[in-house]
C-alpha cells in the first residue's frame, strides 16, 4: 500500500490496486492513513485533521482503481486489462498471490500448478500490455522464524523466480518486532 500510495502521486501513471482480503471503504482508510501519517480509527471524524483533508482530496481524484470482487485470476486480468490507459504509465498491485484462484480446475490441482499458470499469465500480461506489476505473496514461517529470507522463501517460489524481472524482500527485523511488542 505504500508504493502504491507513492506512485498515484506522479501524473503520468495510473494505477490500480487488487486486494483480495478487504474492501474498497477499508483500503481506502488504511491509505488515508498512510498518506497522512494519521490513525483513522473513526471515519466519521476525518475532517479533524488538515493532514487527513488533504489525503481525502487525494484520494477522491480517480487517478487510481481499487477492486475486491473476486479472487478469480479470469475476472482480475480481464478488469487489469479493462482499465489500462494508453496515455498513461500502468502499474498494478495484486496483494495476494496466495489468495488468487483459478476457474480453470486444469492448472489448480496443486497450489505449485497454480501459482506457476498465474505467474506466466501475469509475465505474458506485463509484456503485452507494458504494464509494471507490484504482486505481494507470502514467505513461509521457518524462514520468517530463522530470520533468513531468500527467494525458496517464497511460497511456491520456483515460477516466482522464473517469472520475475525483480523480486524485492520485505520483512521486520527482529528488533522492530520486539520495539512493537513493548510499545
């Protein structure tokens, strides 16, 4: 959410933001809330703050498209590609991998023939229609637990790996976790 907060401000992109876990109205708080580097608790109260005005207005441009109906990979790359601008940059976020589903039962019969058939669409799709594709996915837990991420730290990471132009690993250290808990 953070890239994608960043990127809508540059005119020249369009974005779009695929969220498989909550809805538009959700999203759209947790953004508000990044931008301005306020708690939104309350919606109601959101004119309190001139920080949180300004995230609004941002917000309520339409520079961006958020989406959160289905977890079909069908229906998501038809909506992607419904929405491309041609005057502009087309970035896309997809959070998350592992919550994307197939009505083609061919290629879901194992979550590696899964990700493998949505990560060569994902390629092919990049390169047809130029668009830049930010897509979140899961670490497994030893890996978190031990502190060593990799790329076979990856949910079913071989096509992740093969499909990838570029593959950033984010995590909190040990120190910010524990900084957390105390707080």
């Amino acid at each position: 959410m953070n890239i994608f907060n960043e990127c809508i401000d540059d005119k020249n992109n369009y974005c779009q933001y695929y969220n498989l876990e909550i809805n538009d109205e959700q999203v759209i708080k947790r953004l508000i809330a990044i931008d301005s580097k306020e708690k939104i608790i309350d919606t109601s109260k959101i004119d309190e703050k001139d920080s949180i005005k300004r995230s609004v207005k941002k917000y309520s441009t339409g520079s961006y498209y958020i989406y959160n109906d289905s977890s079909m990979w069908e229906r998501i790359q038809a909506e992607i590609i419904s929405h491309l601008k041609k005057d502009k940059k087309n970035i896309v976020f997809i959070d998350h991998l592992g919550l994307i589903g197939l009505e083609n039962r061919n290629f879901n019969k194992t979550n590696y023939e899964r990700v493998t058939y949505i990560m060569k669409q994902l390629r092919k799709l990049c390169r047809r229609y130029k668009v830049l594709v930010f897509l979140a996915s899961q670490c497994d837990r030893s890996s978190l637990r031990n502190g060593k991420i990799t790329l076979h730290s990856l949910k079913d990471s071989g096509e992740i790996e093969n499909s990838s132009t570029h593959v950033i690993l984010l995590y909190e250290s040990e120190d910010k976790q524990t900084e957390d808990r105390k707080s």
